[in-house]
C-alpha cells in the first residue's frame, strides 16, 4: 500500500460575474436582467450618477428579482464620478458600507490621483482601516501610466502599479494591463494570494483603454485563467468589457455571451504548467 498523501484538490467552481460598466450607456436594472438571461453568477455594480447604483435598497430588490448575487461595488473612484459622493475617503467609506448591506465583502478602488495629496499620502493606511471597519476586503485596482506627448506623466500615487505595494488586496483588469505594457499572466502569478479580483476584459496595447472582448486582444487571458483555475484562486472573476460601440439589436449581448464561453472554458482548463 503506498504510503503517499494524495493532494488536495479544490473543487470549487471559480464564480463568473457581470460589471455593469459592460452594459454602459444601459442601465444597472438592464445588467441584472442582461446577466441572468446569459447565465453569469452574479453582478458587479459600479457606483456612478445613476441613483439605483447608489441605493442599496433598489439593488437588493434586483438581486432578488433577477437571481443574480451581488458579488462586488466599485467606488466612484474614476475621473467620470468626481461629483459621486463627495470627498475621497466618504467615497470608499460609503462604498464598504453599501457592500456590508448588500451581502457582499469586495469592494473595488483606484489607486489615487496625485493631486489628492492627503488622501494619496495615507491611502495605504487608510484602506486597511477602512476595510477592517466593515469587515470587507477593499481590492485596489491596477491602473497605467499617463502620456503626454509621449512622456509618461505621474497620474497616481502610490502608483498605478499594485505589485511592489502594501495592499492586502488586488484587483488585476487587463485592459489596464494592456494599455500599461504589463504582462498579465506573470503580474498575477507574481500576485499570489493578494489577488482577490479579476476584471476579465482585453486590450491591444495601443496606449488606449479599449476594454475588448477577451481573446481579441495582446493579453494572455486563456492562460491566465487557466492558472487562476490550476491554483485555486478564491475570488470571483467579472466581466468588464466595453459594449458601448454595440449598434444592432442583440450585438451587445453577442459580445457578453462569448466573454463568459471564454471565461468558462478557460477556468475548467488547468494550465499547462499545473497539469498532471
């Protein structure tokens, strides 16, 4: 009889989840019905000027309604929701305490601008208290570099790279990645367990954030979710593709259907360095 130990095997199936960015200029109503009929796992609600985004009431009531978990908030942490919220620090405070009302523990930031002086200078600190406060995870995003003139021009601060940073909590989009130069599949695995996140989405490198359909870009998406599902990541992957463009009935939904094959496929492939 060997005496050998088999090895742990996780068997839980990583969850696939809708931002309602990806159904912009559609509403959040729009992406609870729009991920039921696909037949993702949950919703992703980004936090803008719409006042359902901003009620945790009305997004309970499409949780329900359209049997659809809420599995993260992002924070109106953007250029495009300044006026959201007010100051900073309410912004992610007020975020936590929505996710701690809806039933979910993530919540999604970016990295501060530079010119938030006190807020960038403690942010690091102030996002481990902030998150301990509501017993949430708080996942800071990756970003990229800004270029004027083709000179990078310093955006963010700490930066808008989270690897090197003292974040408990990741979140990896690899649009931003693409738009950075950044290899994915290298800064996730380098990652480890600080990845909490995943914005499934691509990009062609063109300097822009294009947010593509993955598999249609420069990033290693199949192999990155192949590694996710090979080491038994615990967070949630979602969808965060830019359908805006969409002009004919149904193209929209085209576009979001084959990001979930894909998601799907790939999270139920080990990679080829795990296999066996």
């Amino acid at each position: 009889m060997s005496n050998d130990v088999e090895p742990e095997v996780n068997d839980r199936q990583i969850p696939v989840a809708l931002s309602s960015a990806s159904v912009y200029p559609l509403s959040v109503h729009d992406a609870f019905a729009v991920a039921q009929d696909l037949g993702y796992e949950g919703v992703e609600v980004m936090v803008t000027n719409n006042a359902v985004s901003q009620d945790p009431a009305a997004l309970i009531q499409l949780s329900h309604r359209y049997k659809q978990e809420i599995v993260s908030i992002h924070a109106p942490t953007l250029l495009l929701t300044q006026q959201v919220w007010g100051t900073a620090w309410n912004k992610i405070e007020k975020s936590c305490q929505m996710a701690a009302e809806v039933g979910c523990d993530t919540v999604v930031v970016h990295p501060p601008f530079r010119w938030q002086s006190n807020y960038a200078e403690n942010f690091v600190e102030g996002v481990r208290e902030i998150a301990t406060m509501y017993k949430v995870r708080i996942a800071v995003e990756n970003m990229y570099p800004w270029r004027v003139r083709g000179r990078e021009a310093v955006a963010y601060l700490p930066h808008w790279d989270p690897l090197g940073q003292d974040y408990d909590d990741v979140t990896w989009d690899f649009s931003h990645a693409a738009t950075a130069g950044a290899n994915s599949l290298e800064a996730i695995k380098a990652l480890g367990s600080k990845l909490r996140h995943v914005h499934l989405t691509d990009g062609s490198g063109s300097g822009k954030d294009e947010h593509l359909v993955p598999g249609t870009g420069t990033q290693q998406c199949a192999d990155a979710l192949q590694h996710l599902a090979a080491t038994g990541f615990d967070g949630v992957v979602v969808a965060e593709i830019s359908t805006r463009k969409a002009k004919v009935a149904g193209e929209r939904e085209e576009m979001l259907a084959e990001t979930l094959r894909f998601a799907r496929q790939h999270l139920t492939v080990p990679a080829p360095a795990e296999r066996g």
